[in-house]
C-alpha cells in the first residue's frame, strides 16, 4: 500500500511538472503572446496607469489545448479596471460588417480560484464553481469573466478598443462588486439555448456606445457554447435612442465587427486569483456575398488598403491602452 501511494504521489508530481512544461510562455504586464494575425493572440493586458506599482498579472498560455491561467492580484480599489487578461480570437473574415453575420459561435470554459493552484484548473463544472465562487466572495475580490467585441462604421477602427463606436459585451460571470454600465435598466431580454441574457445601455465616460449583455438570473456560466449572433441582431435593428450628449459617437448605420475577444476584467484582490480559460473557439459564418458586395464604394470589402490600416492600429504601443474603457465600475464606490 506504502509503495502504492509513493508511486501515486510522484505519478501526480510528474502530472504536474508536465502540465507546467506544457505552457508556451508565460508573459507578464503588457506582454503579448502571438502574432495579431495569428488564430489567438494572449494579452495579460495591464493597461491602467493608475494601477499601483505592488499589483500584477501574469499569463501561462497553452496554445495548443487552447488553455490559458492568468494569475493576478491588484490590491488597491480605484473604482476602475486594472487590467484586462484576454485571447484575441481571430478569423478571416473579420473585421465583417454585423448585417452579414449569419451565426457566430462562442465557446469557452473558464473557472476562477483563489490562490496559485499547484496545477492547472480544469474543473469548470457548476459545483466547484459554487465553492470557489464563495472563497472568492469571502477574500473581497472582484472581477467577471466576459466576452468583448468591438464594432464602428470604419473597418479600421474596429481594431481600436478606445476609438470604436460601439462595444459589446457579453459577460458570463462575476463576483464581488462587478456591475456592468447599467444605463437606464433592461432594454431587452434574449434567450439563447438554456440562458436569458438582459441587455443594458450606456455611453461611456468617452461616450462610446457601450452594450452589456448579462445573465438574466444573474447567474454564472462557466461552461459556454451558444450562438450569440442573435444578441448582434438585436442591436443592429435596435440603435440606441438620440443622446443629449454632444460628444456621442455617431451611430453607424452598417457597422463591421472586428475585435473579438475573452478575458476578465480585474477589479479588486488582495491575494493571487487565478483565471484559468479552456477550449475557447469562435465558429462565424458570413453571407459572403452580402460581405462582398456591402462594402458601399471606396476601399474594397476584404483585402486592400483598410487591410494596412488595420495592421497599424494594432501597433504595440498602441496596446498598452486597450482598455475595456466601459468597464468603470459604479458599484465599486460603494466598496
Ligand atoms: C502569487 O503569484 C505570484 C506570481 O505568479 C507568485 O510568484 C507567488 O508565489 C504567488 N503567491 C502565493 C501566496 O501563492
Ligand atoms: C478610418 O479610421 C482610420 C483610423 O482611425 C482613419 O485613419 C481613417 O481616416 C478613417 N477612414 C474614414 C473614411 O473615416
Ligand atoms: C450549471 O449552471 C448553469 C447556469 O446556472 C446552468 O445553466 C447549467 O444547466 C448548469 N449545469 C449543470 C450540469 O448543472
């Protein structure tokens, strides 16, 4: 029996080293893994200035599963996001126009825990989501786990979180203090599969327009696949209502869709929570044709000059800013 369970420690030792071992990187800050035309690209994204100097967050990337474990603590509140750790998923066809969008698939699996956890979580099942939720309530933290997108009327600018017209979130799960932009309460509720999300409306302190859907029951899904396509099509036919805000953005008629992204807003801890991701996907079918003929005159609809641009607005420095600049927490005053 001895010899048994010293065979079965050192088994789950080597476990351990070679679930280590299979990491690609580990990048810190406002590294980046991945080249942004590469299928995913990993960002531990520590955009905010005012973050304090004693935070930090840190990204092991498995790009082959696909997984990834952020590990991150940020032990002061200053009512804002710190930072952002996500995979950028791309596909060919972005950035499309939203009208040509026919589905668009989502997957991830994603779980939080507090601590360093000796190997990586890839337990995403309800029950012990529920008992790492409560440990993480009870330590103070806050953070989601969300979807991002991005959208504008100029292809280019898709590519540019802060400038873009319209951000879209879809958020999957939350604990402590994470409020979305709330705006004036329930726009609409959507159903897909076995989930009801609420959508809420808000310009941000940019005055972008900043779209948050949330489940409805306000609950957490840990486990995703639906989709989300018809959450876009709400939207498209739904514009927002005229603001009194002089500096809204302009509301474009026939937006393209370009970033696509998954992460979690990092709000609050003062010990190590590690987000761990796993089997993201994004699956998206365009109307081809729409897409080749909707590109309304100038630049062509794929391909082209906007191609460059494209490339260039997603310079490095640039991305020290990517920002969920939406995310400002009211709530988190409250804290
Ligand atoms: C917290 O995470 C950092 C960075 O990964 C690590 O160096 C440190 O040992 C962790 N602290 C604890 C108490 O696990
Ligand atoms: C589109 O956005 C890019 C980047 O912001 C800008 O350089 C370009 O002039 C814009 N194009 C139009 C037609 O507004
Ligand atoms: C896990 O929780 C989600 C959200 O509450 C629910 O939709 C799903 O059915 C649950 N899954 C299982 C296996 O219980």
């Amino acid at each position: 029996m001895k010899s048994a369970f010293v065979l079965s420690s050192s088994f789950s030792l080597l476990l351990s080293l070679a679930s280590a071992q299979s990491y690609d990187a580990t990048i810190c800050g406002e590294d980046r893994f991945g080249e942004f035309s590469d299928p995913h690209v990993y960002l531990p994204n520590a955009w905010n200035d005012n973050s304090p100097d004693d935070g930090y967050v840190c990204m092991s990337v498995d790009n082959s599963t696909p997984a990834f474990d952020v590990t991150w603590m940020w032990p002061e509140n200053i009512a804002d996001v710190h930072s952002y750790p996500y995979v950028r998923l791309n596909d060919d066809d972005l950035p499309t126009r939203l009208s040509t969008i026919q589905s668009m698939r989502i997957k991830s699996d994603w779980i939080m825990t507090l601590g360093s956890p000796r190997s990586p979580p890839r337990d995403f099942s309800n029950s012990t989501w529920a008992e790492n939720k409560e440990e993480l309530d009870e330590a103070g933290v806050t953070a989601n786990a969300a979807w991002d997108f991005f959208l504008d009327g100029n292809r280019t600018r898709t590519y540019n979180p802060v400038d873009s017209a319209i951000e879209v979130m879809i958020w999957l799960g939350r604990v402590g203090h994470a409020r979305p932009l709330e705006g004036d309460g329930v726009v609409t509720r959507i159903t897909l599969g076995d989930h009801t999300f609420q959508l809420h409306y808000q310009l941000n302190f940019r005055s972008r327009h900043v779209f948050t859907w949330i489940l409805a029951d306000g609950g957490d899904v840990t486990q995703f696949d639906e989709d989300v396509s018809p959450l876009f099509e709400y939207i498209l036919n739904n514009p927002p209502p005229e603001s009194d805000d002089e500096d809204a953005a302009e509301w474009p008629e026939n937006p393209y869709l370009g970033l696509v992204e998954f992460g979690s807003e990092t709000w609050f801890s003062r010990e190590n929570v590690t987000f761990s991701v796993a089997n993201f996907a994004l699956d998206l079918e365009v109307d081809e044709d729409a897409a080749d003929s909707g590109s309304d005159g100038g630049s062509g609809g794929s391909g082209g000059d906007d191609e460059d641009d494209a490339a260039m607005a997603l310079g490095v420095p640039f991305l020290g800013f990517v920002a969920p600049v939406a995310l400002l927490a009211g709530a988190m005053i409250g804290l």
